[in-house]
C-alpha cells in the first residue's frame, strides 16, 4: 500500500545519496594526485 510505497521511496532516496557520497568520493580520491602536489613530491 502506500506504506510500502513510502517505504520505498526512502530506500530510494537513501540509495541516491549513497551513491552520490560514493561517486564524491571516488572523484577526489582519482583527483587528489593533482592537486595534492605539495607534499613529498620533489
């Protein structure tokens, strides 16, 4: 019913920002040898 539905919903929503947390994070990880380049890099 509309329980169900809003249950699924949630899970949905829950889901998205999980992934988007995920995808953030893999962007800065595959990014951060640029612009973290004044370390012990010389």
């Amino acid at each position: 019913g509309f329980s169900y539905f809003k249950m699924g919903y949630a899970s949905a929503i829950s889901w998205i920002i999980f992934i988007v947390i995920m995808l953030i994070t893999l962007v800065l990880f595959a990014t951060s040898k640029w612009w973290v380049f004044y370390g012990d890099e010389s």
